[in-house]
C-alpha cells in the first residue's frame, strides 16, 4: 500500500513539474496538469489560487492552439455530428472539459469578479456553436451554467443573450438591468448571432 501511495506522489510530483515547465506546449502541459490533479494534489484549491494566472493562459493557449488545429483540417464529416467520437470531442472530453470545469470549482471568487470574462465568454461562445456535435456543446452549455453561477449578481446582459439563445422563443434582446463596468464588444459577431446583412 505504500509502495503504491509513494509512486503515486512521484507521477504526482512529475505531472505538477511538466506543467510548470514552460518550454513544454500547452496541450502537453495541459494534460500534465489533468494528470496531477487525478493523482491527488496534497492541498488542490491553494495550488489553483497559487498557480491560477499560470493555470488559466496555459488553458487558454491550448484551447486556441486545438480549435486552430481542427478548424483548418479537412473533414468528410461536419465536426463529429456523426459516427464516432472525433479527435475534437475526444480532446475536448478528455481535457478542456476537465480544466476548464476545475477552474470553476477551484476559483469561483475570481470568477464573480468577473477575472478573464472575456476569455471564457469567447470560449464559451465556440463551445456551444451549432458546428459542433451535441456532445461538445451539451458539456459547453454545462459550462455556461456553472460559470454563471460564479457570477451570480454579477452576470452581464450579454451572457444572458447567450444563454438565452439556447431556450426556444426566449426573448431575443434583453432590456438592460444595470450600467455594467465590463464594456462587451456590441458589434463583434458571435457564432450564435452571425452579422447581418448591410442593406442593398
């Protein structure tokens, strides 16, 4: 049992260092991260809090890096909607989902303040694109709901718009509830609200 409990701490203590080690890429140090955490970090919520810059641009680059990575492939299929689980979904499973959910139960204080509102809206905004298959955007609605959870009192309109996008004849617009110190970007278009087209 020891001997178990000791090799445990040494891929324990391998993962953390791969993920600290930033000549690695981030989808390496991405998975050395999931790695750590599923061999049982001795103090988990100190080493996010420690580590949570760190954890969430290595998060971010990977998730970027991948999206890039699989929206420029050529595909027969459109992005896993059918047969079987493709690489997208199988990554995402395996290793977005995780962080980005840890990053949710581990920091939610930081969330409320609204911390990298931006980042996470626009990776959210991916999560749920209708592109995607169900599976990816099914745990991408999941997401939506914890992260606004985190927010509580402190939610946006426009992560309402969001969420309100995905509820059948839910209003389309929102009357806004309060000035809100995070300036959003109204003419940017999202995958969920596609620009309209200029008048003739």
């Amino acid at each position: 049992m020891s001997r178990n409990r000791a090799s445990s701490n040494l891929d324990r203590d391998i993962a953390i260092k791969k993920f600290l080690d930033g000549s690695k890429d981030s989808v390496k140090r991405l998975k050395a991260l999931k790695q750590a955490y599923e061999k049982g970090f001795e103090n988990e919520q100190e080493f996010y809090e420690q580590h949570y810059s760190l954890i969430f641009y290595v998060f971010y680059d990977a998730f970027l890096s991948f999206e890039l990575h699989s929206n420029t492939r050529v595909s027969r299929q459109r992005r896993g909607l059918e047969g079987a689980v493709s690489e997208k979904d199988d990554f995402f499973l395996n290793t977005i989902h995780f962080t980005f959910e840890s990053i949710l139960f581990m920091l939610p204080q930081k969330l409320h303040n609204r911390w990298q509102y931006h980042g996470i809206h626009g990776i959210i905004l991916q999560l749920i694109h209708e592109d995607n298959s169900k599976l990816i955007r099914k745990r991408g609605i999941k997401l939506l709901v914890l992260w606004m959870l985190c927010l509580q009192e402190n939610t946006t309109d426009k992560v309402l718009e969001t969420f309100g996008t995905l509820i059948p004849y839910f209003p389309p617009t929102l009357t806004p509830r309060h000035s809100s110190p995070v300036s959003d970007v109204s003419d940017t278009p999202s995958p969920l609200q596609p620009r309209p087209s200029p008048p003739p």
